[in-house]
C-alpha cells in the first residue's frame, strides 16, 4: 500500500468505522452503511487535513466509491500507486 493509499484506508477506518476487508475501490454508500452525507462531509475535511486538497461540493456528491475518491486525487497529482 502506498503511503496516500494508506493515508486515505487510516481516514475512511475512522471516518466510517469499516474494517480492511471493506476498503476496496469498489465500496462505496451502497456497500458501507455508515457512508452517509455527514460521513461524506467529515472525509471532505479529513481529505483536506491529510491532502491539502479541498474537494468542491460537486466532486463530494458525485462520489460512488473509494475508488472515485482516488481519482479525484490522481487528478490533482496525488499518486496511488
């Protein structure tokens, strides 16, 4: 795991109380519970506190999984890789 992967897995743990298992690109509100808009602010400001990047309010309503949220920071030059 890269040191951003690992970065966003330690926020989405806290954040949405998910195990390991659970942190796949795939997941997302329909897969994880506790992934409501309230979750969805608190990862807006953690992404913001962990990437310097603030994501505008219709990147975080577009967002259908963990692995939209990586493309939206690859986007910005932030690598997963």
């Amino acid at each position: 795991m890269s040191p951003n992967d690992l970065k966003l897995h330690n926020l989405l743990v806290e954040i949405l109380l998910i195990d390991d298992e659970q942190y796949r690109d795939e997941n997302g509100p329909d897969a994880i519970e506790t992934w409501d808009s309230m979750a969805m602010v608190r990862i807006a400001m953690g992404i913001e506190e962990a990437f310097g990047y603030r994501m505008a309010p219709e990147e975080m309503v577009s967002l259908d999984s963990i692995g939209d949220i990586k493309a939206i920071l690859r986007s910005r030059n932030i690598p997963f890789d």
